[in-house]
C-alpha cells in the first residue's frame, strides 16, 4: 500500500553544481531537445537560504512564472519560497514525468529535503527522488581541492558527498588516465553514488529520473564489495570527507541501537551528509528495517521484503561525512548486538 502511494506522489530531483559545470545547457537540452520527458524545471533565485515553511515568504504580486515548451516541458523560476512554488505547481503536478529543482551554490541540500518530507502540503504531492550532482570533469579536482579559510569542507566535496548520482560532464575536455584519477577520487569521497559521463550535458535522463534512489530500500541495491574493508588496500586517506560501510552479522538490539544513533545525531549531525543502513533487531522476527538520513532527518521502517528462510541477517552502514573513523564506528555499532541473558 505505502509503495503504490509513493508511486503516486511527483519525483522531485535536486541538481547540485557549480557555475560552468554545464547546468545551463543541460537544463536546454532537457527543455528544448530531449522529448521523451515531459519535465517542470524549477530554477532557484534566491541562492543560498534556509527554507523553512515556517518563515512567512515575501507576498508576490503575481504566480510565479511559468514557461511552457514546445516538448511539454516547463520552466519556471522561483523566487523566494519554494514551498509556495511547489503549492502552486501541485494542482499540475499530474502533467508531469517529474520535477527537476536546480540548485546552484546550495551545497547542502538538507533544507530541501527536510521540508518535502516533513511539511505535510508537500509529502502528500512530492517525494524526493535522487539528488544529482553536475560537475565539470576538466575543473572539479581544483573545485575539490580548494581550501577554505576556516578549514571547513568546501562545497564542492560537500555536493559529492551527498549525491545519489554524479553526472560527470565534459568528460571529453580530459584524458583517459585523468578521467581515471577523478573517478577514483570520487569513489574515496563517496563510493555510493553512480558516477555517469556525460558530453555537453546530454544527460541520459531515464538514469537520473524517476529512480526513486534516495528511498530507503536504495541500501538493498548496492555492490556488497561495497562493505569490504579497503583501509588495508591504500596507504592513507587524506580527504576529508570520505564515506565508509560496514557489515556484520547478528541481530541488533533495539535501545541499544537507538542509544547510539541518538549520540551519533546529537554529537555528529553536521558532519554527517548521508547515513543508510540496513538491519535486523532481536525480537522483531523477518522483518528487515532500513533506514536513510541526510544529516539528523532520519527516515526508519521496515524493508518492502522480510528475511527470507536462511537468509544470512547481515547488518549494513554507510556514513558519508567528515572526519570518520571507521574502527570506532563499527566497534560501537557491533557493542548494539543482542546478546543472550543481557538486558
């Protein structure tokens, strides 16, 4: 029942990147080129600001604008609040495939998610479909290497940690061994997210679109070579933001469990971008629980399929952030496992 709901609600995708990564072109080609999708591209002017539907948005004179195209695609700018936007667009939402938000200098996306998911008006029409990043093959080792002044992330390491999808664009501007380099590096960063190359952002949409990959049961899909421990297989790790998964088998318990995600939350919320697991608790039978989260906003419930019958309950993690280290997380995280006659 909850999947045929999700089915219903509008896909939302996030398109993060900098200015010239090609986000320009790749929102031309969707609205002018591509006829297979019939798209409402939201691009943002206000830049980097907090949305909250809390705040009382600036009375607009008119509805925002809205540019039909000859494929059917729609374009429209929104200026100011983008839950008012969205309230707008909710009545046309069935006339289309999906709704690109584009996104540009706003490195972290938690306030957009935050506010699809929890103001009501919204999570009855939208979901959050994938968060894409758009880089620029030839300057995005520069764009990751900048150093901020308070030795703080900067926002391109903080676009690909918390992507679902990093479309690598002008992939023909660079060599082989230098495509390569990057890829690898971007793996470092976030070994979670599907890397796609792409040519003046000619984009195969039906990749990035309508995927729901930003769903909890996204973990379920992944390589389980993911999980293997590489710290032994490279000398060192100098990123600061790096992603780490972990597995184990057992059952978990509950308040244990419970305990040392709220300690995590409460200690390290800014320096998580992306958490996802998936586990199994002592005393709930086959259910299999997944959760996702973008920084403190965790979404947790059982898996669409139980355990099957001798299926090894294998727990996951993945922690995309800053700083991790993970030995102490995986030692904290095996110290939740149910053990008998313990309490």
């Amino acid at each position: 029942m909850a999947d045929s709901k999700e089915n219903e609600l509008t896909p939302i995708t996030v398109i993060t990147g900098f200015l010239g990564a090609g986000k320009t072109t790749l929102v031309n080609y969707i609205l002018k080129e591509q006829n297979q999708w019939k798209i409402c591209v939201l691009e943002n002017e206000f830049g980097e600001v907090a949305i909250d539907d809390g705040l009382v948005a600036e009375s607009l004179d008119a509805p925002e604008d809205l540019i039909t195209m000859d494929n059917g695609c729609v374009c429209c700018s929104v200026r100011g609040d983008l839950v008012r936007t969205l309230g707008q667009l909710a009545t046309r939402r069935k006339d289309f495939d999906a709704i690109l938000l584009e996104t540009t200098g706003l490195a972290d996306p938690a306030p957009i998610v935050y506010t699809v998911q929890t103001n009501p008006k919204m999570s009855d029409n939208y979901r959050i479909d994938s968060i894409v990043c758009l880089a620029d093959c030839k300057h995005l080792e520069a764009h990751l290497d900048e150093a901020k002044p308070d030795g703080s992330v900067n926002e391109a390491l903080q676009q690909v940690a918390f992507a679902d999808k990093i479309l690598l664009n002008k992939v023909d501007l660079v060599t082989a061994e230098e495509k390569a380099k990057l890829e690898a590096r971007l793996r470092t960063i976030n070994k979670f997210a599907t890397v796609i190359e792409t040519e003046k952002s000619r984009a195969p949409l039906d990749r990035i679109l309508g995927l729901n990959s930003f769903n909890m049961e996204s973990i379920l899909s992944y390589d389980p070579n993911f999980f293997d421990d590489e710290d032994e297989k490279k000398i060192h790790n100098l990123e600061l933001v790096q992603s780490v998964g972990i597995k184990f088998e057992g059952s978990l318990h509950a308040q244990w469990f419970n305990m040392f995600m709220m300690d995590l939350l409460r200690e390290r919320a800014a320096d998580l971008y992306r958490t996802k697991g998936l586990l199994s608790f002592h005393g709930q039978g086959d259910t299999k629980f997944v959760f996702q989260g973008v920084h403190e906003q965790i979404n947790f419930g059982p898996a669409q399929k139980p355990w099957k019958e001798g299926e090894v309950r294998e727990n996951k993690f993945v922690f995309i952030g800053k700083n991790l280290d993970r030995a102490e997380l995986t030692k904290s995280l095996m110290e939740c496992l149910y053990k008998e006659g313990k309490k």
